[in-house]
C-alpha cells in the first residue's frame, strides 16, 4: 500500500489550536452572540460559557499554537527530522510555516491524521485571516481531487468506509508502534496553554503526534518503523 509514493517527497505535520481569548469573558460582545449560534446543537445541555474551552475546535473562534512538521531522510539510514513553529503571534507563525512550504517543490504531499478534515482547512482558514497568501501545496481551490497533494492517515485506514471516526492512538496500537507515554492529551491542550502557560510542552506533545502518524504511514506501506535514534529534532 502507498509503494507508489516517494517519502522523500511527504511533508508530516500536525497542529495544536486553542480559543483566541483565555476566557468567555474576554471574547467581544459580537463574537459572543455568534459563539452561541454556531454551537447551538454542539452545546448539549451547557451554556455557551461552559462551552468556550472547545472554541480552539474551529478556525472562526480559535487559533493555531503550534505546528509541527516531519521530513523523511533516506539513504541507507532511515530517518525522520522534525521541526516546530510555535509561538503567541499566530501570524509569524504561520509565515514561518508558509516560508518553509514556498521553500519546498509545489508538488509537496502534506500528509497528516484527519488532515482533510482538521489540519489542512484550519490552516488555510487562519492563513486567510491573517492576511496570508496560501503556499502552493495549500492552494486547492480549483483543482480536481486527484490533483490534490494531501494524504490523511485516517482516510486511508476507512478504505472507503464513512462511517467511523479511528484515533491515531487506536491506530498506533494496533500496528504496535511504540508511542511515549503523554502527560496531556487534545483536551488539555487550551488549559495547559492559557493557564499552565506551557507551549512547550504543547510543542512537544504535537512533534509526538507526527512522529506516530509517520510511523503509521511505515506500517502502511509494510515497512520497519524508523529508530528513535534516527529521529532528529531539529531548531
């Protein structure tokens, strides 16, 4: 499976978002009142305050922390080097990130868990709020679906199945690949950042995660997983 792809040629990445503002009360009268329309049916039996610590879920009400990205090295060592933009300023960071795709051939493959759903539209909406031109490899108005460079993890485990959500941790267990044992997981992500004031160990929560998603994709297309001393963190 996937033999037909050079992984020399992929870019893995994952993000970590929370809400824009620390607290429901700091969010701007209007936004608010557009807060409490868009999760009207999401909201269940809490008020839309108590439901502002999942605000980092959408693009209009959250912002992107922290982005990470793995390139896979070849030659008769297989390795993976890995590399993080975080940071407060959402926009620098993302024209970190976009500096980094105009840097790498068009026809990049950006691959992620649930990309298509989560990671690749979030960062697209947050570019464009931010006053940023879309990279290449982003930039998918336009073309036909087998033009699109963007493999999902998650996709691809479905064979075509619509109709169930799987985990990357489910998915890491099953094909045993060894993951560190995490001191947060996605929920936490809004706490530890605005209240911990940690980002760092956001960051390295989310270089976790494109870890295990190419090591996933190894174990897709039948091949060993990359040794933990192959694995390079680099800036």
């Amino acid at each position: 499976m996937l033999e037909q792809y050079d992984l020399s040629n992929m870019m893995v990445l994952d993000i970590e978002t929370v809400p824009q503002y620390a607290t429901y009360d700091e969010v701007p009268d209007q936004f608010k009142r557009l807060w409490d329309l868009k999760t009207t049916r999401q909201r269940a039996d809490k008020t839309a305050e108590e439901f502002y610590g999942s605000a980092g879920i959408w693009a209009e009400f959250g912002k992107i922390i922290c982005i990470s990205v793995g390139i896979f090295s070849g030659g008769s060592v297989r390795g993976l080097r890995l590399k993080s933009f975080a940071g407060h300023d959402e926009k620098l960071l993302l024209q970190n990130f976009s500096n980094l795709l105009n840097g790498q051939p068009p026809s990049l493959i950006l691959v992620a868990h649930n990309g298509k759903e989560f990671d690749f539209p979030y960062i697209c909406r947050r570019m464009l709020v931010n006053g940023l031109p879309l990279p290449k490899q982003l930039e998918i108005a336009g073309r036909k679906p087998w033009e699109i460079n963007h493999l999902d993890t998650m996709e691809l485990w479905k064979f075509g199945d619509y109709k169930s959500y799987t985990s990357l941790s489910l998915l890491t267990a099953i094909f045993d690949i060894p993951t560190p044992k995490d001191d947060i997981d996605g929920s936490m992500v809004g706490t530890v950042y605005w209240v911990d004031n940690e980002l760092e160990r956001i960051c390295t929560y989310c270089q976790k995660d494109v870890v295990a998603t190419a090591q996933l994709l190894r174990r897709y297309r039948g091949e060993e997983l990359i040794e933990e001393e192959n694995i390079m963190y680099v800036g």
